[in-house]
C-alpha cells in the first residue's frame, strides 16, 4: 500500500529505474516487446508473443530475454509490431514464421532481420527505428502519453513512465488551484465539441458541497474511429488518474467510466488497472494519507451512437433507455442523479495528468492561440498510412495526410477528407493548407469531432458518402425528436434516390430544406449536425450530384444503377474465365471464338467478372 506522497516518490523511483534498464539494457536483459492493441492482436499478436516465449525458452534464453506486450504503436497498417531494447529496433508485419528468424539472428546473433524493417515508399530506404519513421516524426504524444511503451497491465511499469505524478501534484494544491490550471492550459473537450474543459469543472466547482460525479464518456461510435479505445487499451491508468484529479477539483467522490461493450480489451484492461491503483491505495479512502477518497465505476453501454452526447449517456448509466435530456439545466449543475456532473471524454482525461505534471504553460506551447495542445487522429480511408497518430494544433491537413499519412495509394488523386465522423464535413484540395483546430474547421464547413479522419480518393462517389452517412444516422437516431427521427430518413430517400438515378432538380431543393429543418429543430447535437455531411458535398461537389440528376451518370463509377461492365473485345482474349465466374449467368460466348459479351438487363453490377479477369479487358463504364 501506497499511504503518503512520500511512499509514492520512492514507488515511482524505484519503477522509473527498472524502466530504465530496460530500455538501456542495464537490467542485463534484452526486452521483447509486441503491440497489444487490438488490430495487432486481431493479426495474431498474442499468438506471436507466446510463440517468441516458447522459442526463447527452448533456446534457453529465458534469463537474458523477457517478452510483454504494451499499448497501441499507431502505425495500424504496418502491425503486428515487435519492438526490441534496448537496441530499439523495430520490426513490422510480423508473422508466426518470422519469430525463430528473429530469435536466432537478432537475440541470439546479434544481427538485424533487414526484410522485416520498414520501408521508405518514396525513398526505398530501410529504417531501424521507430522515431526515424516519417509518420512519427511530427507527432508529439501527450493523450497518448505510455502507448506503445508501457504494459498497460502492468502498473508499476505505468508509475515507472509517470503515473500519478500529477495527481499527488494536484492533492498538495487548492481545489480551486487545479481547476485554474485546467483552465490556464487553454484546453478543449476532445469529444467534439471543444468547449473548455476548465469552465465546465468551473461550473461543477461552484455547485454546493454535496454529492458530485465525474463521468468518462467511452462511448466511441464514429465509423473508422479508435481513438478512445487505444487510449484505454495502451494505459488506461492515464485516464484513470486524469478522472481523480477531476474529482479532486470538483469535490466528487465517484466516477463512472462508460465504455461501449464492443471494446473488450479495453474494458478488461480498465478493469485491471482499476483493481491495482485500488491495491496500492491510489483509489478509495484517503489516498495518498489525504482526506480525499474516490471511487472509480464501470459501467458498459450497448453500442448506441447517441449515447455519445453527454445527456442520453447519463440516461443510460442510470438504467434508462439512452436518450438526450432538454438543456439547461446542463449536467454541471444537474446530471447522474441529478447531481453536479460533469462529462469528459477519454481523450480529454488523458490529457489532465499532463498538465498537472507539467504545469499548463508546457501544455499551451503547443497549438495555437484558441486551440492549445494535440489531438488524436484516426487517421484511414485512401491513405498508405493508415493508423493513430497524435499531433499538436495548427498542423497542416496536408502534413496530416502526405508527410505522417504517407499520401494516396496508387497514385490515385486526393479528393477530400471527412472529418469530425457523421457530424462533419468533407474538406477538399483547396483546404489541404488549412491549419487543423476547432474553429478553422467549423470555419471551413466541416469539424473536430473526436478525431476520425477519413481520407478519399478520386475512385469516391460524394453522393455514395453522403448517402452512407446518413443511413449510419438513421440507424443510430434514438427517435425522440420529430426533426431527427423523421427528416434523416427523408434525406436518405432522396440520397437513394438521386444515387439510382432517379433524382430530380427538385430533390436538391427538398434537401437542402431538410437540412435546415433538422439542424434547427433537433433536440440534440446527433439531429443539429445530422446533415452536415450532405450539406457539405452539396457544397463542394454540386458537380457530382448534377451528375446523377442530370446526366444519370455517376462519375466515380459507384452507384450500381448508373455504371456498367462492359467487355473491351480488342483485349479479350476468349478465355471464357469471367462468364465462369459470373453468379447470374449474364455473360455469353464461346470459349476461343467469342466474341464475350454481358447481358446489361441480368448484370447484377458484383464485379466478379472484373475482379477475375488477368488481362483486364473489363471495364467500368
């Protein structure tokens, strides 16, 4: 048990020194480490890490070699990750087959595996180490602090890198002190809507004593987002400490974590480090020999979207069906229970620990001047980079996507990029120098969000995107609200319609008349920002839809009901292998006589034909 600030110190001593050795090798040991993440573990990271102990211990290198796993490395598209120390040599796509190679040339011979290095795409160049990697370079991990370091199961490895620093910083402070501190770093709610994270402990602060929470708001639900998620599955115990030092300066003594069930890991993990900070006394009565004492809760939510918005989430904690509350009175003054609480994401929670550690000036050197700290991407879609990446405000998109994304596959050209999830907006090849903070985005039609970032080539179809997002909306709509539970579904039929080739001038109209109609009348932030995405590729890419409506032709050669295969005779060469292929029977001809042509009115638009033929005499038209 850890029962004053003095322990403490020598706690966190003792564990930054074995830290220390093992990435120095003065432990006399050389470390394994493997990305424990779950697009890692889905590529048999587990798997390999117990393979690697099994190899090693055969060789008999069991007291000259450990094997863990740690959090998240970021770069998702390059993974499984195997890390060793202290030499630092990272090596990527690791499979089961590449694990006694590694063993036998680099743990046993001392060598370097080359072909599992990374590769420069532009340069050809072989690289070693992690922070010599482009898309690292101009990351700075602060959110992310421990990720892809730290065994997150492991809490003196968390204390070792530091864990708590800041909340027995924040325990020798006036309540009030730690809230001015929050609020002096300039920092800004990560869930979405960037309002600032100190005026809202303010407002909880100056509530009557009595009981307060803190509540973590886990509930990621924007498609190709995993921010959150790697945050608490790379150190769970950062959020944790950020949720104290939260309730410390608001005077609540409890906090609710509420993460969406389908992110096992990440729940287990918080279980876990809930547990050992529990054990050592750094959670519960008087902490740290303190009259403070607080609790940590878990509670799992079942995978709605709107339980993301601050309200419907307190409705689901309490047991109720997970829909929004009318605002005022806000949940700093009147939330779970009806008491003082208030909601911060886990992004924004991770961040606290930080500040409090290193004050909030260090924080607000980074960004720019309404926008202060990093921010966590999910970056994906047509990028070659495809990962998680941290970076400080006031980054450039074009930096985001070429110099850490690693640009488009294939040559292709950039189109757009959707940013802040179904609640934003596409941003184009006009905005690529346009510096990523709150109120630029807003400012160019599109938003923060809580971080995803989806990335299109010129193979997208906007009116397919716009019809994707809204039909996400639809689903996720909790039906309280008339302008939400109805209008989404009106907007989809129409982006239906106009995407099979049916649309009107007049659709364009009704459309944009439901999207002022469901922004000004929904009840919460899903409904008001419902129709951004199709109010922002109207926008941007008029072009397209005129194309539908017009021409009945969609451009990027998506829409089923406006393309068509159709076979080029002077490069077929008879071979009959797509009319094999085909699932419907919609291609005749004679094998070496043709001539091989496909039947518009059976053609089901699967694309198997195309996808089978070797001399690629098929062709989208």
């Amino acid at each position: 048990m850890i029962s004053n600030f003095e322990q403490l110190a020598e706690k966190q001593a003792s564990c930054s020194s074995c830290m220390a050795a093992k990435f120095s090798g003065e432990s006399g040991k050389r470390a394994v480490v493997l990305c424990g993440g779950t697009g890692c573990l889905s590529s048999n990271s587990a798997e390999i890490r117990e393979k690697f102990g099994k190899v090693i211990e055969e060789k008999g290198l069991s007291d000259k070699v450990t094997v863990n796993q740690v959090g998240c490395f970021g770069f998702c598209s390059q993974g499984p990750f195997v890390k060793i120390y202290p030499e630092d040599t990272l090596y990527r796509m690791v499979s089961m087959d590449d694990v006694e190679e590694i063993v036998e040339k680099d743990l046993i011979g001392g060598e370097v595996v080359e072909r599992l290095l990374y590769v420069d795409p532009a340069t050809q160049e072989k690289t070693a180490k992690q922070d010599d990697i482009n898309f690292y370079k101009k990351q700075v991990r602060i959110a992310l602090h421990g990720c892809g370091v730290i065994d997150p199961e492991n809490i003196e490895e968390a204390l070792g890198y530091g864990a708590f620093e800041g909340l027995a910083k924040a325990l020798k402070m006036d309540r009030a002190d730690v809230v001015k501190e929050v609020l002096d770093s300039g920092l800004r709610g990560r869930g979405g809507g960037g309002f600032p994270t100190g005026r809202k402990w303010q407002f909880a602060y100056a509530q009557p004593d009595g009981e307060k929470y803190v509540v973590c708001n886990g509930d990621e639900g924007d498609p190709g987002a995993f921010m959150d998620r790697s945050i608490l599955e790379g150190n769970p115990l950062a959020v944790i400490e950020g949720m104290v030092i939260a309730g410390y300066a608001i005077g609540a003594q409890n906090g609710y974590f509420y993460v969406r069930a389908e992110y096992p890991i990440a729940v287990n993990r918080l279980k876990i480090a809930i547990k050992q900070a529990e054990d050592l006394g750094l959670l519960g009565d008087n902490i740290l020999g303190t009259d403070f004492s607080f609790r940590c809760h878990l509670r799992l939510g079942a995978g709605a979207f709107v339980c993301g918005e601050e309200t419907a989430l307190l409705n689901s904690i309490q047991g109720m069906r997970g829909m929004p509350r009318p605002r005022p009175p806000f949940p700093a003054v009147s939330g779970l229970w009806d008491c003082p609480t208030i909601v911060n994401n886990v992004e924004t929670l991770a961040t606290v620990p930080y500040i409090l550690r290193n004050g909030a000036k260090k924080f607000a050197e980074y960004g720019t001047e309404r926008s202060k700290g990093t921010k966590v991407f999910a970056l994906g879609g047509k990028v070659n980079n495809v990962g998680l990446v941290e970076v400080p405000m006031g980054t450039t998109l074009r930096e985001l996507i070429y110099d850490i994304g690693g640009g488009i596959p294939n040559d292709k050209k950039f189109k757009a990029i959707q940013t802040g999830g179904p609640s934003g907006g596409c941003l184009t090849e006009k905005d690529l120098d346009a510096e990523i903070d709150f109120d630029n985005l807003v400012a160019k039609g599109s938003m923060m969000g809580s971080g995803g970032a989806i990335v299109m080539d010129e193979d997208n179809c906007m009116v397919d995107v716009a019809k994707f997002y809204m039909g996400f909306i639809c689903d996720e709509s909790c039906g309280k609200c008339s302008p939400c539970r109805i209008g989404t579904k009106r907007i989809l039929e129409y982006l239906t319609k106009i995407c099979d080739g049916k649309g009107t001038m007049e659709d364009l109209e009704q459309l944009e008349m439901l999207a002022e109609t469901i922004k000004t009348g929904s009840l919460c932030a899903l409904g008001q920002t419902a129709a951004n995405p199709i109010v922002s590729t109207m926008k941007q890419f008029r072009d397209e839809y005129l194309a539908h409506i017009i021409d009945k032709k969609c451009p990027a050669k998506v829409c089923k009901n406006l393309m068509s295969y159709e076979i080029n005779t002077d490069i077929c060469k008879k071979c009959s292998l797509c009319q094999r292929q085909c699932p419907v029977g919609a291609i005749s001809g004679q094998v070496k006589v043709g001539p091989f042509v496909i039947d518009q009115s059976k053609c089901i638009k699967c694309g198997m034909c195309m996808s089978s033929c070797k001399f690629h005499a098929i062709e989208k038209k």
